[in-house]
C-alpha cells in the first residue's frame, strides 16, 4: 500500500541546486524598491479546519456513511465524539497479547490466532465530514492533514484525492482537480478505527504497555491555497560559527513552464525587527518539475537559542505565486565521543529531564481534551519542568501535535524525538515477532523528519524504543539521516549505534529484580558499593555517549496504589500494610536519591526519568507523578524531593545504611556537581536533625566548583547520643552572583539513631 498523496520527501530526493557565487550570500539593504518587490509577491492562503466535525463509521473501506449523527472535535481523537460510540478504541495489539500470553492472561494459540490484533469493536473506519468555502480561484489547492491514525483517505466533493498510511507525520492531498473556487465544498476524510486496516508490516505504533488504540485526527487540518511556484517545505539549518543559516527550498510547478524568483527575509520572532534579507534568485521550473534550492544567508550577529534564552527568528520565504513562513532558533547541538557530553551552541550541556508517553495518556479517562488545550499544555511544557529544574524531554514511543513543539521551542526545551517502534530483544516474548516494510518505513522516516527539523527544540532523532532490529542500522538511519541539513544524532536503542559521536541509551531499573523476582533484589544500600558507570555489556557501544533515559521502576498510580509492575515491591518495601501516603514518600525519596547518584558520579551525559505524563488507571503497567491531571497538581513528595535531586548545583550523600548507632565518630562523603558554565561558591552544610526538630549536630565547611566541575568531601561527624529517626541533611549554599545557583540545593537521607 504506497502512499497516493504528496508527502513531500516520499519521493526520491531532487538534486539540489546551488544558488550562484554571491546571489544568496548578499545581504540587502531593505530600501524602497526591494520592499516594493517583497509586497508585490503572491500570498498563501491557509483556511483552518479545525472545529468541530460530523463523524460516522462503517465496516467497508468503500462504505460511506449516508447519516452522519454525532460530532467530534479536529484535533482530538474519536473517544471525543458526541454522542459516544461504544467500545471505540477496544484493539489488543500483538505486542499487548505477547504480554498477556507470559503472564498467563491470553493463550499461545490466541496469538497465533489474533497474529495482526484483535479488535473488540464492529467497525473498522471512521469517516469525518466538513465543508468549507473555497477563496477566489488559484492555481493550486492542497489539504494538509497534520496527524492522523490509523491511515487516512480523502474525498472532495465526492472525488477521491488520496491516500496516506502515515500515522506520525503530515499527509498532504492535491485538491486542485476537485475543488470548487469561491464556492462551498464537501470534504471527507476517513481513517482506520485500528491499526490492523494497515499493512502488518507499516509503522501503526508497537508497545507492550499500551491497552487502548484510540483513532482520530489528533493534529490540526489546514487547506492551502497559493499559485505556482508552490514552496513545498523549507528546512533552515543554523551555522552558529559562521552566522550564517543554511536554507533548503523544495519547489514545485504544477502548471506551465514559468520563470520566477525565490527571495527570502529574516525577522526576530517577537517584535518583527527584520535581520537579514537574501537577493531574488531567478530560477524555471517545467511542468510539473520539483527543484530543491541550496542558499546560504548571513546573519549579522545571531541571538543563539537554548533553554536559558529560546530566541526564536522567523523566516519568510516567497516566489511568484506563494509564501511560507518558517521559524527557527540559532542553535546547535550534537554529542561528542571523546568527551562523551551532550555539547549545546559549543558548549557542553548536561541533560534533565523526564518523558512523556502521549500516546498512552490518550487512553486516560481524564485525558478527554487536554492535549490539544493551549493553556495546560504550556503549563505541563514550560512552568512546570522549570520548576523541576529540567531541560529536556523524551517524547517516548508516540509522537505529539505540531503545537507541542511550537511550545517547546518557545518555553526552552530540548526534546529527544522518538517514532514510536518498541518491539524488544531476542527471548523477551515467546513466539513474538515484528518486522517492517524498510521502503515504506523510509519514507515514513522521511516525512517525520521534514515535519520536525525547523524546531530548535528537538534536538535527537529516537529512531525507536528498546528494540533490536538491524534494519534500523543498516537501511533507514543510513538512507534518511543525509537529508537532516542540522546533522543531529540519532539514538538508535538495542542496536549499534549508527555514527561514532551518536548517543546510546541506557534503562539501569536496579529494583527489576526486587520487583519482579523473589529474593532480596537490589537494595539502596548497594549504590555506597557502585561507581556510577554502565553495567558491563548493558549498552550497545562502549565508546558512544551514554544517557540514562529510564529509570527508578517505582510506579504508583494516582491515588497511591502500586501498578502492575510494581504490586509486589512496595509490600518488600515497607510492609503489606502501607498507607499511599507512605508509598507516596518513599516513591519520591527513593527516585531522587537515584537522581542524585546518577548525576553526581558524571558517567552520563543526561540523566531522563521516567515518566512524567502517561496513563493511570487500574490495570496499567506504569504511571506519572500528578494527583489532578487536569490542574496539573503534582504529588507533593515528588515536587520537592525530585526538584531538588535535578538542580544545576547537585548534592549527593553517598550514604544508604538505614540506621546509625548514637555517639559515634564517623566520616560522610558528600558529592557536588555543577551544571552550569560559571564557576561557584559557597558553604557546604551536614546536619543530622530529627524529623520536624532543631539540628541535633552540623558540619560547616567551604565549597568551591569550577565550571561544569564536580568535587567529593569528607565531613567528619561526631553523632549525638540520641535515639529515633532522623533525617541526615547536606545542604549547598552558594554564594550571591551566580543568577542559575541561587538557591540552596539539598540531600537527604532518613536514618534511624540506634544504640
């Protein structure tokens, strides 16, 4: 099933045309008559869809509905619609049935039986209905679909137009033929109610996790309205070095032979102050030709982005008949080998952060809208992470709706982009399997990627999760990473990784054992015996920059209660008796002094929890730290032990032994780091104080970290003839000057004084 709509770089890659010695290098003065030249040119018109639609479902593929009666938000997902269909996203995939048939719940026959799925549902499409008002004629018409699943068709006044299988990317449909100018139009877009309408073998999303597959157009829907040359997409990719910026503009006529002009000019995002001006490039087109032009544009003095200062420029570019605006930030970023950092603008840059699994969270009951709400989501994005002192996000096995991104790169995010693959190692499921359409997986890849890289925030290419697939390696990575003019890495999960500088994964979940298994299983004592570095043999490559991008295995749902994964460790913990409260306090204690190992021994370029938002209800395997989704409330332990765990000035006690026996004289080790650019100083307070009391004894001492530096000290404690429990306290207090250090940054450690 090949895609029959225009998906950009679906197909093969035209040769780029360079522009002539000095025609793109030029910077203009904007006087009178390049002003004049700039207005006179055609203007795109661009009719958003989004609102609400009429929606139906059939069985057929071909059956199309007579009697629309509900309506369903664009974007949303179909579990929206009102009235409500019944058992809309019911679909055990064959990843969720692989699970279920090691735990007992499913049989080996069932998934041989139930090998593509199986759905609980008497549908197989849905079928969304709109009409809209076409403008005054113009050459060319195109319906831009943002994001769709699973697979979409489209009909326009009752022609078909096109089919797309994507269900991570843009498909965009040739309109022309059908519409009617000035006059209203009846569109129809159907999708599939669930992965298995598609090809087994395209990319529908794999996850072992996931219980719901909920359809819908989940990103915005646009018809775009222009004469020839049409700008088909522009990528911008920041020189910083140079201040320059490297533009790719794909091209296409569809009309007669013409001769045009491509021009383009450079604002600032906020204020329009114009930057840089590029001189018109003459070019021809034939009919029907596509042509990608390479220019180069100086930049006088470039405001670099990054998550302290996310400056934002825009870029405007036009030919004869269309114009297309294009933002991006100055920034660079890659992964180094040698130092085996994360370098941002030049600089190294350690990594915080956390995950999101939208595409779980859209089978949360309290999901509903939220996603495609601009007020929460720039709160989940921006004051939020601030608060837990991050700067990067995985976006884990699903992708998001292009406005989450706009957010990020607004709110200063770094974001590791991951499609959504998850199919395991060797052995993990008896009698399980998955393999992909390589072809149709490139150009999946490609379009993803086309949609993407003119956000300064997203910074990795994740081409899966947690899979071993050589294909991965040796045929997509290699065939679309040339075509990303910014060169960022790319993470490539079980397999080798596919560049020397290219960053691996790594998932440490030291209580799997406790959790999963009988026995004593890791204790938090055993971290004082760990260096901190990767297990032997755990990561793919040995010379590649590590991050941890999942870890703590410590999951609660929302009202306290442990998951799946997680309902026997929290009885090994603290007893079958616990309150939520409890677990609550411990989940938050035990993950931040994680954090704090991690970081503090430096063997890692990122340290990335997991997860921040995902699902929660009874029967899911893993679960996120709020208590109200909906007001983005977190769970108090949490709030305040793991923001301090991620502040840019770390502290780590390297001490876990549950009790200390009174009066005596011993020696803690505290561990310091500093994730900044600027040195700094202070005071290193220990103190030993009972819970809610007065310190019963305190250490005081100087500090003193380079840039980017971290340093160890030994305290000399001489413990207090007391008894009970008490709370072992190392607080860094730096000195005034430092604007990103300037609050104390603290570790703690619950201890019990003994006789």
């Amino acid at each position: 099933m090949k895609s029959a709509c225009l998906t950009g770089l679906t197909e093969r890659r035209p040769a780029l045309v360079n522009a002539p010695a000095g025609a793109g290098r030029r910077i203009l003065v904007a006087g009178l008559l390049l002003v004049l030249s700039w207005a006179a040119r055609g203007n795109r018109e661009v009719l958003s869809l989004d609102g609400q639609w009429e929606i139906a479902d059939s069985v057929a593929a071909s059956e199309i509905p007579r009697v629309f009666a509900r309506r369903v938000p664009v974007p949303g997902l179909v579990n929206l619609a009102q009235p409500a269909f019944p058992r809309v996203d019911e679909f055990w995939s064959r990843e969720l049935i692989a699970k279920y048939v090691r735990e007992g719940k499913m049989t080996p026959a069932e998934q041989t039986n139930y090998w593509h799925g199986k759905t609980g549902q008497d549908r197989n499409y849905f079928w969304y209905r709109q009409s809209f008002r076409a403008p005054r004629p113009r050459a060319v018409a195109l319906l831009k679909v943002a994001k769709a699943q699973f697979g979409t068709a489209v009909w326009l006044n009752g022609r078909h137009v096109g089919d797309y299988a994507g269900c991570f990317s843009a498909g965009y449909f040739d309109l022309t033929p059908a519409i009617k100018w000035s006059a209203s139009n009846e569109l129809l877009i159907r999708v599939g109610a669930h992965p298995a309408v598609l090809p087994d073998t395209f990319p529908t999303g794999s996850d072992f996790e996931k219980n719901k597959w909920t359809p819908g157009i989940y990103d915005s829907v646009s018809v775009l309205c222009m004469d020839n040359a049409v700008i088909e997409s522009v990528q911008v990719a920041p020189q910083i070095k140079t201040g320059e910026i490297l533009v790719e503009t794909r091209l296409r006529n569809y009309g007669p032979d013409a001769d045009c002009e491509l021009s383009h000019r450079v604002s600032a995002w906020k204020g329009g102050k114009t930057a840089a001006v590029s001189e018109p490039l003459p070019f021809r087109l034939a009919r029907g030709e596509t042509k990608a032009v390479l220019q180069t544009i100086r930049l006088p003095q470039p405001v670099l982005w990054s998550p302290e200062n996310p400056f934002l420029y825009v870029l405007e570019s036009r030919t004869c008949g269309d114009n297309l605006r294009t933002r991006f930030g100055m920034r660079e970023f890659r992964f180094d080998a040698a130092s085996r950092r994360a370098w941002l603008n030049g600089k190294v840059y350690y990594l915080r952060g956390s995950n999101i699994t939208l595409h779980r969270f859209f089978e949360d009951p309290v999901c509903r809208d939220l996603p495609w709400n601009e007020a929460w989501v720039r709160k989940l994005l921006g004051d939020l992470p601030k608060k837990l002192n991050w700067n990067y996000f995985r976006f884990c096995i699903g992708p998001v709706p292009d406005r989450w991104l706009d957010i990020c790169d607004e709110e200063g995010l770094l974001i590791q982009n991951e499609f959504f693959v998850w199919t395991g190692g060797p052995g993990w499921y008896k009698g399980y399997s998955r393999k992909h359409d390589v072809p149709e997986m490139i150009r999946q890849y490609q379009d993803w990627m086309r949609d993407n890289w003119n956000h300064p925030s997203v910074v990795v290419w994740d081409a899966n999760n947690e899979t071993k697939d050589e294909d991965f390696g040796r045929h997509i990575i290699p065939a679309v990473r040339p075509l990303d003019l910014s060169k960022r890495p790319w993470e490539n999960s079980y397999n080798a990784p596919a560049d020397p500088n290219d960053p691996v994964e790594d998932h440490p979940y030291l209580m799997y054992g406790t959790a999963m298994r009988e026995g004593r299983g890791f204790r938090m004592e055993d971290l004082e015996k760990m260096d901190g570095a990767p297990r032997p043999k755990s990561l793919p490559s040995d010379t590649n920059p590590p991050i941890i991008n999942e870890y703590g295995w410590l999951w609660l749902n929302r009202d306290g209660s442990p998951t799946l994964l997680t309902e026997k460790l929290y009885p090994k913990l603290l007893g079958p008796n616990a309150t939520a409260e409890e677990r609550f306090a411990l989940n938050a204690y035990l993950l931040a002094g994680k954090t704090e190992f991690w970081r503090a021994h430096r063997h890692y370029a990122g340290v990335i929890h997991f997860v921040y938002l995902t699902c929660s209800y009874p029967g899911v395997y893993t679960s996120d730290h709020f208590l109200d989704v909906p007001r983005l409330k977190l769970e108090p332990h949490f709030a305040d032990y793991v923001a301090e765990a991620f502040k840019p000035l770390g502290v780590y006690i390297h001490f876990w032994q549950p009790e200390l026996k009174a009066g005596d004289a011993r020696e803690f080790k505290v561990m310091l780091i500093n994730d900044t650019d600027a040195p700094v100083f202070g005071t290193l307070e220990l103190a030993l104080e009972p819970k809610g009391g007065k310190p019963l004894v305190m250490a005081v001492r100087p500090f003193a970290l380079e840039a980017l530096g971290q340093q160890s000290q030994q305290i000399p404690v001489a413990l207090p003839d007391a008894r009970g429990d008490c709370l072992l306290k190392a607080v860094a207090r730096p000195a005034r000057g430092h604007p990103e250090l300037s609050r104390p940054t603290v570790s703690r450690r619950w201890v019990k004084l003994v006789e």
